[in-house]
C-alpha cells in the first residue's frame, strides 16, 4: 500500500510554474433539513471557453481545500461535502500541457500518486461526498466524480467520459479501478477503451446517467438547487441510492473474465499489438476484479507513469495539439472577411458521391441545394437517396421532423442547368477524368453568375489544367472530401496559381460552416494525403508483384499502427479507383512511384481478396490468383517496412521543398484527418524521425528536437 501522504510533491508544483490554476472556493448551504453542506465550486478565473483544468498545482489547492474540510467534518460543522464546477463547466481532466512537459519518470510517477492522494480524499472526509457535475467532465473531471460517494448530472453537460486511451495513457486516478465496479465489466470497457478507440467516442448524460455512473439527472433551469434537496434527502435517509449495475458474484466470476478474453481478442484484432494504452488499461480493468482499492491505486500510478515516458503519448500529445489547435487555424488560409457569402449550392452529378455533397450541404448550410445529372432517372435516384437518409437522421433522433421537412424542401434536382443560374457554390462530383470535368465547368461557367465559386472535388487530377478552359480561372478551387463525406473531417482545399484570395477564403469559411478541417495545398498530384497514400500502396503492390504472399505484406505494415493494410484500404476505397490513383502518380513521377497491371486485374474481379471468418485478409481469391502475375523474388517483412518508410520520407522531404503545404505539421495534420494516421506515432513524421527513416532517406529529421517520451 502506498503512503500518499509521505510523498514530497513540491517538485511538481515548482515544474508547474506557468500553470493556469483551477481555484476551489467554498460556501456553505443550510439545506431544508437543517443540515450544512459546503459547496466546493471549481473556477480557473477564465470563461467558459477555457474548461477548468488539473495541473499539479492545482491538485495542490484541491488537497488544501479538503484537508480543512475533513477538519470541519471532524469538528461536527459540516454535514456534508459537495464539488461542482463553473457555469457549463466541470472540470476536463488533467492539464495535459503540464503533464506532457515532465522532464522525468520520477514526476512521470508522482503525478499519478499525487492524483490519487487528492482525489481518494473525496471518500475519506468523514462524512459524505457529492459531485454535481453540471457541465463537461472529462477524464480527472469524471474521476473526481467517481471517487465521491454520490454524482448527481445536469442533463444539458456537454460531455462525459474517460478519454485518456485515444491519447495514449490510462485512467490514471481511479477510473480503471472505480468505474468496472460501479457499472460492471462490460459497461466500464466501453467507456475506458473501445470509446476512446472510437475518435474519441464520449457519452451523453442520459447515456452516462443509465450507465450507472450518475445516481440522479437534473435538468439545467434548477440543476443545483435540485441536486442540494437530492443529496438532503440522502443524507436524511428519506432518498435510497441504489446501484443497479453494479457488478454481483456471478458477474465477477464468469462474466468479468469472459469479457476481458473477449476484450482482448477483439483489441488484437482490430488495432493489432502496437498501441500500449488500451492494453494496459484491459490489465487494469481485469486486476479491478479482486484485488484491492489501495493495490489498483499503486498499479494505475505505475502503468500512468510508464506511458506518460513513453514515445506513444509524446506522440499522442503533438497530434492532440495539431488537431485541437492549428486544425481550427489554418495555415496559409485568406482573411475569412474575403470570403463570398453562399445562400445557393449547385452539385453537378448525382451519384453515390454528389448525393454525399448534397446532404452534408443542406444540413449544415440550410440552404437551397440543387442537384443535376445527365439525365431525369439519375437525379431522381439522387434525390430519393439524399431524402431517405434526411428520414434516417430523424429516425434516429439526430434531427426533429421540422428540420427534416425543412431540408428535404430545400434539396431539388432538375437536368436544366440553368437552375444553377443563382448558384453562389457550386462543385462537380463527375467522373474522375479531366476531359469530363473540363466540359462540366465550361459549361456551367455560361450559367452562373460572375461571383460564383467553383469548386473540383477531384482526388489527383491538376486542377490548374481542369481550370484552363475556364474564361476566369480564377474562381477555381479544388475541394477535395474524403469518403465517406459525412463522416471523414478532412477537406483539403487546392490552390491554383490562378485561383483569387476571394474564392480560397470561400473555400475555407464554406469548410469551417460543414465542420471540416480544412488543410491547403498547393496543386500539384495526388495533392497530400493520396500522394502519400499512393506511395504506401504503391510500394506494398510492388512488394506483391516481386512475389511476396499478399497476407505476408498486410502483416509488414503492422508497426505502423495504420487502422488496416494496405490490400484492405484499396478494397475499401475501391480497386479501380486504387488502379487510377496509382497510374495518374506514376505518370507524373514515374521514377517515384509503382504502377501494376495486377491492380487493374484484381479490379475485373467481383471480390478479389479472400479473408476468414474474422474478416482479416488472408491472400487473393481463387480468381484473382489466376488472374494476377507475380514474380519469383519475394521481399522479407523487414525489407517492405524499410522501403517503405523510406519512400515516405524521401516523398515528404520533396513535398515540403516543392511547397506542397506550408509546414511538415501540416502533412502530419492531414494524415491524422484523412486517412487515420494513428494519434500515437503523432502522424507520420514523428514516426519516420524515430524509426531512422528521415536521417537515411530525407537528409535529416523532419522535427528537432525528435518527438519522443522522457528518457
């Protein structure tokens, strides 16, 4: 058992030297019984806009304010403890800015212990705790909650949950061991790993509230004043708090190791052995069975301390950082006040994509979305398919059935061009070829107006050329989404030479209003995330092509932690469109990347991949391998990796020299948003600096000093 109160903690108060530190003023309440609770509110003197925060500084005040409570407790002046948060605001969890700037395991360590300390005294005041969470309650913020006795939820809070997986640590101070037995095994494996696992998946307060993790939900008119008379009736004896889902005998016996098997077997799987997170956090959830409170205490602070060290999460902390910060503030974007106003959307084509375009339009923009095709049966499908997915929002309770009458009046199809006459938007979503993009634009350039935006959601083609025939090339820009759209965050918005500041901003206000990230880059192939997505497929078929099995090659590119192999992304992404992405790449560099005619074969093919009872890729079908033609001289695992990465750095380095983007953060950026580059390697260069690959084949490390945890 470890003696908390033994530790020296100042050296973490004095590494915390520009901390914005959450304060914790209390008052006390007469409640209707007579009875006095003080009410511990947390503010960091800052607005809403800044969540409150847990620094060690922080747990400093924290432990000041209850160690004079557990006095007054003890004295007879108080009945009762209770701890809510700034208006809309709980508390989001650990300052991870002073966390990740530790300097050694020591304090790696101590953070750990220092949060037990503080927050385990929420149980040991000598009299009773609540947590009124009234807002956003994140990771340390969710955990204060769970270490109280009881937890009241406003309905309207913002988030909750325990997102300390997707950013490559654990629940550090009590969650891995409180949560499982509060709600039972499968329940706590949810909101410990496979939320996390999924972009960072949180929970509503209903959902969170039905979990078990909250006693009672208020609603936000009278939140605090119902919560007082709640925990009143508590303490009176009069309200029975009852704990449904907490785990009973049979559970704990048969039920918790059967989940954990499961648990893991699902981990390795779908995520494979590289990321170290959320199977520490699985180890920590399975010890929670039996042991100890004191025992899950001391091994949450070695498994913190550990990963805090570690590459992963110094890596998880830059990406965090690009996708919460520069994400938000595009580099190289115009003055947004350049930017057209849009009260009109024209989508030309209505297939499967366009009809993606229309629906995330007037969803988001609530404005007239008009939709062609070359002929009425095509626009017809379009608009039957962008209504029946409005009917699904509203089936599941995404959007009322005013708003889903609304936007279904809002979208129309017509194969009269000159409805986009008063179009102040419009982007083709046509057959990737630059004849037939050519031909859209010069003929809708007659139509529209002279203010209007055109946009090309071409994956690879040059935009510049799409645009020559164009009397104002200028209005241009390419608009690129990643599928599916709804869902994909990233937009990489091109520019052309020619294209005006004007329709760039547009470019950029219109992705913020779909709330996409929007990346600029400059026109040149593959733009940036299929140029580089190019070059790792491309290398992986050439591996295939020299006579490697297939599933040999899948199982090469495990290190780098990728959400699937190369083989299964081509068949999600399609094989021709893979076949056409490789051929456009290798015709403008054909020294640099791989063009195969087995990836035209394959793509004649109805399923070109065999794979087993779980789905994993286990080689080519019977009738792709008669198809395909392979060589004699397979490559080693080692070799494909190695080629690989260096490929990818040698393509990064000559992005970056050609001005392709701004910055390397923003190639990492892109990776991250389009194409799942894991948050733990921090995108792709921080990998490459790591594993040799930007000294061997790029001149150098792309980031000085290297991203890497405490030595």
């Amino acid at each position: 058992m470890t003696n908390y109160d033994a530790i020296d903690f100042a050296p973490l108060d004095a590494a915390s030297a520009d901390e914005v530190v959450t304060h914790f003023p209390v008052r006390d309440v007469t409640l209707a019984s007579g009875r006095t609770l003080a009410l511990i509110t947390m503010h960091n003197g800052r607005d809403h806009k800044r969540p409150n925060t847990l620094g060690p500084r922080t747990l400093t005040a924290l432990n000041d304010r209850l160690g004079q409570l557990q006095a007054r407790a003890a004295a007879g002046e108080i009945d009762a403890v209770a701890i809510t948060g700034k208006p809309y605001i709980f508390a989001a969890g650990a300052d991870l800015s002073q966390i990740s700037a530790l300097q050694d395991r020591a304090n790696a360590r101590m953070i750990a212990q220092r949060g037990h300390q503080v927050l385990g005294r929420l149980g040991e005041l000598g009299v009773p705790s609540f947590a009124f969470v009234n807002g956003l309650a994140l990771g340390g913020g969710l955990e204060i909650a769970l270490n109280s006795t009881y937890r009241t939820i406003d309905s309207s809070a913002a988030a909750v949950a325990l997102p300390e997986v997707f950013l490559g640590i654990i629940p550090g101070w009590g969650g891995a061991y409180l949560l499982p037995n509060l709600i039972g095994i499968e329940k706590a494996i949810d909101v410990v790993i496979s939320n996390p696992l999924k972009q960072n998946r949180m929970l509503k307060p209903q959902q969170a509230h039905e979990l078990g993790i909250f006693d009672a939900m208020f609603p936000p008119a009278a939140y605090l004043e119902q919560s007082l008379a709640w925990a009143d009736g508590v303490l009176s004896g009069d309200i029975a708090v009852e704990r449904p889902n907490a785990p009973g005998r049979i559970e704990r016996t048969v039920k918790w190791p059967a989940a954990i098997r499961i648990a893991r077997a699902t981990l390795e799987q779908k995520i494979g052995p590289v990321p170290l997170s959320p199977y520490r956090a699985l180890d920590l959830l399975e010890h929670a069975r039996t042991g100890s409170k004191e025992d899950a205490f001391a091994l949450e602070d070695e498994a913190l301390g550990d990963l805090i060290c570690g590459d992963q999460f110094a890596a998880s902390m830059y990406a965090f950082d690009l996708v919460q910060k520069r994400a938000k503030r595009p580099v190289g974007a115009p003055d947004k006040e350049l930017a057209r106003p849009v009260s009109k959307v024209g989508v030309i084509g209505a297939g499967l994509m366009a009809s993606q375009f229309a629906l995330l339009f007037v969803r988001r923009l609530q404005v007239p979305v008009v939709i062609t095709d070359i002929d009425q049966a095509r626009v017809d499908k379009g608009l039957s398919h962008i209504r029946d997915e409005i009917g699904k929002l509203e089936e599941k309770g995404r959007i009322d059935g005013d708003t889903a009458n609304r936007l279904r009046a809002l979208v129309s199809g017509t194969v009269d061009r000159t409805e986009f006459a008063d179009a102040d938007f419009v982007i083709e979503a046509v057959f990737e070829e630059t004849s037939v993009k050519q031909q859209v634009f010069r003929e809708i350039e007659q139509i529209v107006s002279e203010d209007a935006i055109l946009a090309t959601n071409t994956s690879s083609l040059s935009v510049e050329e799409i645009g020559s025939v164009l009397a104002h090339p200028e209005r241009l820009i390419g608009f690129h989404f990643f599928n599916p759209v709804a869902v994909m965050p990233l937009v990489e918005v091109v520019r052309t030479p020619q294209a005006s500041d004007e329709a760039v901003s547009t470019g950029y206000v219109v992705a913020k209003k779909l709330r996409k990230n929007a990346i600029g880059s400059a026109d040149a192939p593959g733009f940036i995330v299929n140029r580089l997505l190019a070059k790792v497929m491309g290398e992986a078929v050439r591996a295939v092509d020299a006579g490697t099995p297939l599933a040999e090659v899948e199982k090469a590119f495990v290190p780098f932690g990728l959400p699937m192999g190369p083989f299964e992304l081509i068949d999600l992404v399609g094989w021709k469109v893979a076949a056409h992405v490789q051929d456009t790449m290798a015709g403008h560099f054909p020294e640099r990347f791989h063009a195969s005619a087995n990836l035209h074969a394959a793509a004649e093919i109805d399923q070109p991949l065999e794979r087993d009872k779980r789905g994993n890729v286990t080689g080519w079908s019977k009738k792709a391998a008669k198809a395909v033609s392979v060589g004699k001289n397979p490559m080693t695992a080692e070799e494909i990796l190695r080629a690989v990465e260096d490929e990818l750095a040698r393509e990064i380095r000559l992005m970056l020299d050609e001005g392709v983007v701004p910055e390397v953060e923003d190639i990492d950026l892109a990776l991250i948003l389009g194409a799942g580059w894991p948050m733990i390697d921090g995108g792709v260069t921080p990998y490459l600096d790591r594993s040799g690959a930007s000294d061997r084949a790029a001149g150098g490390s792309f980031h000085s000093p290297a991203i890497r945890g405490i030595e």
